[in-house]
C-alpha cells in the first residue's frame, strides 16, 4: 500500500502533497508502468485523509498523462520515462438567435460587465501620479523592468518556472512576438502547427516568409510520429489547452516532443500557454518549458485571456543561450507595449 507522510500543516494542500509524491514515485520508477493504485477510498482510509482529497490528486495525475483510468478496473500507472538531471468534445455551439446569449464562448471576447474598472482606474491614477514624467520616457525594446520583475516572480508562483527577468520579452500581443521569433530563428526554418489548431498562428507565420507544415492530432495532442515524418525545425502547440479540442497533452506525449527537439541542430518547441491560469479542477497543468533540461523551448503567454483582449501585452521567455543572439540582431526594436499599461 503507497504510504506517505503527509503533512495537514505544511503550506500545501493534502491532495497536492499526495499529487507531487505519487508523480515523483513514477517519474524514479518506484512506480511502473501498468502497475494499479489503490482504490480512492482504500488509499483515503489507508493515509486517514478524506475521499476527495485522493480523487483530485489522481484526476490532476490523470490530466497530465501519469495516469489513466479504466472502467470498472481501477486506476494504472501510463509508461513515463525516468528523469535525467482522449480528446475532450468541442463545446457544442448555440444557434444563432435573436434572444440576448446567455454565455459568449467566442475567441478574442470578455465579460465587459465582469470587468474591474474602478479598480483598474485606481490603480492608473495611482501610477500616473508615482511615475510621473517617467511614464514619457521609451520604453526598452525588451519591455519595462518593473514588468518583466513581476511576469518572472508570477511565472515562479504560479507556473514553477524559476527564470531571469532579463530572459522575458514584452511585447504588443503574441502575433508580434510569432514574427520576432520568424526573424530570430530564421526564414529557412520549417514550422509546424496544429492542426486543427488557432488558425491566425499558421497565417503569421507564412505571411513572414516561413514554409508551414499542418501537422495532425490524436488523443494526446499533436502526433509526435507525424512530426518526425515531416521536414520541420520548429513546432509551435499548446500543451496545456488546446484549441479548440481541449485536450491537455499528457507527460508522455511532452517527453516525446522534447526528445524530437534534441535530436536535430536548431529544433525548438514554441510553448503557447495562452490559457493555462484557468483550470475547473486541480492545479495548472505543468509547462513544457519546467521539464525541457536542453533549453529547446520558447515560451509564450498573454494577458488577453486574464484581463481583456484589449490590453495588448504579451510575452516570451528566450533560453540563455538565445539572448545575445536576440539583443544583437533584434535590439534595436522600440518597446511595442504602452508604458501607461
């Protein structure tokens, strides 16, 4: 029986300090692959937790591919690599009617009645009058400090990405920052996308001057086998929600990516995590970005989702290696994103 000890109070949930322990038992082998777990109430009466603390801790495993279910059978360990050093429906749409939508689910909307605006006018008025003629001042190309100090300690709460602030670049929305990467990576890479998939990113990419190569889904997420098949350099997916299928790409499928990644000179991974603060259950789903040991991942997020289309304000984190590159071919860039905001 998995025993652990955990601890009601140490700083984090019991169903997390369950999750991390179960998955770190998989990723050192002391769990195999197909092996079965106890069942939710044998391992709750086992640890002397409650029911609901073991299930949210196996639906999290379960979202990110360390797990999987069978009817009726129980719940098994998928096949992980060790560390070194099916697909949810599309949401059905509502017909056209004249009547007032009870809810919006299209791209690139908000809840405008939802939105804080005598907070987000306090908070202006507030920096305009600390800043001062300071806000007149350019901006540098990379965005201001202050901005890329709080994205990076966000990323370090929240997303467990531990990165300089100078590796971030702010930038006017995520399709200036597609065209960035075309010119940083160069016109002679091959890009792949998914497909279905956003179809604005394929259209960006080719209206830089880069050949672009659709490459299909399965049930976790963009094929890995139909990726190696191709002539591409760069593939750009959305691991942790994808659009519009919603499926969430399980670790196995990931350590495949990263594997592609490493095996041919100038292959990168663009990580789009465009949505990932938002989850029903359980905690954000884990970057790409957190695993990738080889520094073969980009990662991208917005602000469109979290505050408001409007609010123009993206950003990018470049491995090390890529920054002197960046600074002496793309520097001379003026920051793209309003000081003010």
């Amino acid at each position: 029986m998995l025993t652990y000890p955990l601890q009601k109070h140490s700083g984090s949930s019991l169903y997390e300090q369950l999750y991390r322990a179960i998955k770190a038992d998989i990723l050192s082998g002391e769990l195999r692959p197909g092996e079965k777990l106890p069942s939710k109430r044998m391992l709750a009466n086992h640890l002397e937790v409650s029911v609901i603390t073991v299930k949210t801790a196996y639906e999290q495993l379960i979202a990110e591919g360390y797990l999987y279910g069978v009817e009726k059978k129980g719940y098994f360990v998928s096949p992980v690599e060790r560390l070194t050093g099916g697909a949810a429906a599309p949401a059905a749409v509502a017909p056209q009617k004249e009547a007032q939508w009870y809810l919006d689910f299209a791209a690139s909307s908000t809840a405008e009645e939802q939105f804080p605006f005598s907070t987000w006018a306090k908070l202006m008025r507030r920096t305009i009058l600390e800043q001062d003629t300071g806000l007149l001042r350019p901006t540098p190309s990379t965005g201001i400090p202050e901005l890329r100090r709080a994205i990076a300690a966000t990323l370090h709460q929240f997303r467990g990405l531990s990165v300089d602030p100078e590796q971030i670049i702010v930038g006017a929305g995520t399709e200036f920052l597609y065209s960035l990467l075309v010119q940083l990576l160069g016109r002679d890479k091959v890009y792949a996308v998914e497909d279905p998939g956003y179809r604005k990113i394929a259209a960006v990419y080719q209206s830089g001057g880069v050949a672009v190569r659709p490459i299909p889904l399965d049930g976790s997420g963009l094929s890995a086998e139909a990726l190696r098949r191709s002539d591409a350099h760069v593939v750009h997916i959305s691991p942790s929600h994808h659009y519009p299928t919603g499926i969430v790409m399980p670790i196995s499928r990931r350590q495949e990516l990263l594997r592609w990644a490493g095996e041919g000179e100038g292959r990168y991974i663009l990580e789009d995590d465009y949505d990932s603060e938002f989850r029903f259950v359980g905690r954000p789903i884990p970057t790409m970005t957190s695993i990738d040991t080889a520094q073969r991942v980009i990662y991208l997020n917005t602000f469109s989702k979290t505050i408001a289309p409007s609010i123009r304000i993206s950003y990018m984190v470049l491995p090390p290696h890529l920054l002197a590159e960046y600074r002496a071919r793309l520097g001379f860039y003026a920051g793209t994103v309003s000081s003010f905001e």
